[in-house]
C-alpha cells in the first residue's frame, strides 16, 4: 500500500514539474522583468492550484472506468456520470483560472468572458489530457499485474504438477525393485541382503537428493551405476551391460533423476520380459552443458513393448517438457530393440 501512494505522489510530482516547465515560457514573454528561478516557481504554484480539481477528477475517472468494466454499470450511466464529472471539474478549472489571472498575474477581466464555449472547450481538452494520461498509466500498469498474476499462478500449477510427477517416480521405482527383492528372496538367494543394502542406499539418495532442483551429473550418474550394480546381481550371466560415460564437467547441474526412469525402463522391458540373454547399451556424452543420452535394449522379437505407460516414461516425459523445453526426445520401437534417445541442453534449466 505504502509502494502505491509513492507511486502516485511521485506521478503528480512529475506532472505539476512537467506542467511548470511547459508554462515557464510563457510566463517569461508576459514579466520579463522578473527573475529565472521566481517565474518558475510562480509556474508550479499555478499548477498547484489546479490539483485540487484534477486529483479528485482522475480518481473519479478510475472509479467510473472501473465500475464501467467490471459491468456494474452501463453504458448510459457511465456516460452520464463522466459528463457531469467533468462539466463540475471545468466549472471549478475556469473559476480558479479566473482568480489566477486576476490576481496573481495582476490581468484584468473585465472585457473577458471565462467561461465562454471556447474556455469550456479549452478545459475540456486539458482535463482530458490529464486524466487520459493518468488512466492509461494505470491501465497499463494493471496489465502487467494481472499478467504477472497469471504467471506466478501458472509457476504455481507447474511446481505443483513437478511436485506430483516427483512423487511418482518414486514409488514406482521402489515398487518395481522391492519386485525383484521378492523374486531373489523366494529363491532363497544368497544375493537378497546385498540387494536390500544397495536398495537403502538409492532410497536414501532418493529421500535427501531429489527434492533440490539440480544436482551434479556426477551424482546423477553415480545413481545410475548403483542402479545398474543392483540389477546386475538379480540378472547374472544372461544380461550383458554396455555403459560408457564421457563427461567434461563432473559438476555440471541437472535435474535429479531425470535419466534413471529410461535405465529403469530397459531393465524392465529387456531383460524383465525376457528369459534369453539380453543386452542394455548406455551412452553417455556431455559437452559444454550439451547432454546427449542414448540407451537401447534388446527385447524378444514377440514382445509388445508399450510406449507410453501410466507411470514411467510418460511421466518422464512430462518431466523433460516442464523442466527442459527444448529437449529432443526420440524413441525407435522394433522388433528386436527398443531405443530412446535424449538430447538436452542444461544450461536452458527452465526455472520453475
């Protein structure tokens, strides 16, 4: 509130100095005589005379124009409340006038009629222009409330929605591997307690790590390789794993988790769905802040690989276009092979 009155007492300011200046001329041409800096002092006093009929005018405007587009009122009235706004502002701006003239300018009045249909004019026109200024200011600045508004409550819905996608992830992620913890444990394996201390390892990663906006991509890959370590022990011999990382900056931020859904994916519609050997192939290429992801998995020729699922890469997907606009994204299903391939730019982080 307090910003407001500032921002309205600097813009009379502003306007009774632009006036004076505008008037200072003037002034000069009828008392020569008298001095710079008393001729324009003279000229913001005259102005000043005038702001108690042009403030409460604007406001009166502001509150018509406001009642007008908020549909309180019609056109009619809206008309017939403006005209007797201003036909009672002009009364009072040629009265004052007259006064101002006569003396503080010391001119006579008696040969002129003030408030002739040409004063009437006169003051119409200048009311209107202050008041038309005053107006499209606050239009203008009402705008760009409104507008920011609309993108802090769009922000809002994206978070919101980041939040929601977020909180996904997760459980799926734990629901898929605490799957594969079942199927090691009725097997009685030897393995199912190294599997349970890697699995509190990712989760624990996944409580304190995930909820920041970004993290290194060195932690992002690291993620990925105990991920792949712990799949690696439920699959044995039958899946071979080609996974090479090429990266110019270890520190590089990016956003957490953004890439594990994709090897969570291929582990579990390659070598998931499959009881032959299988293969997963990952590459991994960062240069100056450019991200190129490539992952292909082998999968039975009868398999039907669905794309898009309720959870998983569809929530990915919405991740990426949230967080990482211009991303490219490409994903090749064939008989024998199933391949995304992810290209980003994460330095364009959008900010969300």
């Amino acid at each position: 509130m307090q910003k407001r009155i500032l921002y309205h007492i600097a813009f009379w300011v502003a306007y009774v100095l632009f006036k004076s200046y505008l008037n200072f001329e003037s002034l000069q041409y009828n008392m020569p005589k008298e001095s710079v800096f008393y001729l324009f002092f003279l000229a913001v006093g005259i102005q000043s005379a005038y702001l108690p009929i042009k403030i409460p005018l604007v406001y009166a405007v502001f509150y018509i124009t406001a009642q007008f587009l908020s549909k309180k009122w019609n056109v009619l009235k809206t008309i017939f409340i403006l005209f007797l706004a201003f036909f009672l502002a002009i009364i009072a701006f040629l009265y004052i006038s007259g006064l101002l003239q006569q003396y503080v300018l010391k001119r006579s009045m008696e040969n002129e009629n003030y408030f002739s249909f040409a004063s009437f004019l006169y003051a119409f026109f200048l009311l209107s222009f202050t008041s038309g200024i005053a107006l499209t200011l606050k239009l203008i600045r009402q705008h760009i409330r409104t507008r920011e508004a609309e993108q802090e409550m769009s922000k809002k819905r994206l978070e919101a929605e980041l939040r929601f996608l977020k909180a996904q992830t997760n459980p799926h992620f734990l629901f898929n591997t605490l799957n594969n913890i079942y199927g090691l444990a009725r097997k009685k394996s030897d393995d199912t307690a190294e599997v349970v201390m890697k699995l509190s390892k990712l989760l624990r990663f996944m409580l304190y790590e995930t909820n920041k906006p970004s993290i290194s991509i060195e932690d992002e890959l690291k993620v990925m390789e105990d991920y792949i370590e712990l799949e690696k022990i439920r699959y044995n011999q039958r899946l071979k794993i080609d996974f090479s990382a090429t990266v110019d900056n270890q520190h590089e931020p990016i956003a957490p988790l953004i890439l594990l859904p994709f090897v969570e994916n291929a582990f579990k519609h390659g070598a998931g769905e499959s009881i032959n050997e299988s293969s997963i192939r990952i590459e991994i290429l960062l240069k100056q802040g450019n991200l190129y992801f490539s992952i292909e998995n082998s999968k039975s020729e009868d398999s039907q690989l669905v794309i898009t699922e309720k959870i998983g890469l569809s929530n990915v997907r919405r991740q990426l276009e949230l967080m990482y606009p211009d991303h490219r994204l490409s994903i090749e299903n064939l008989s024998s092979t199933f391949t995304i391939v992810l290209e980003l730019n994460l330095n364009n982080h959008a900010k969300i």
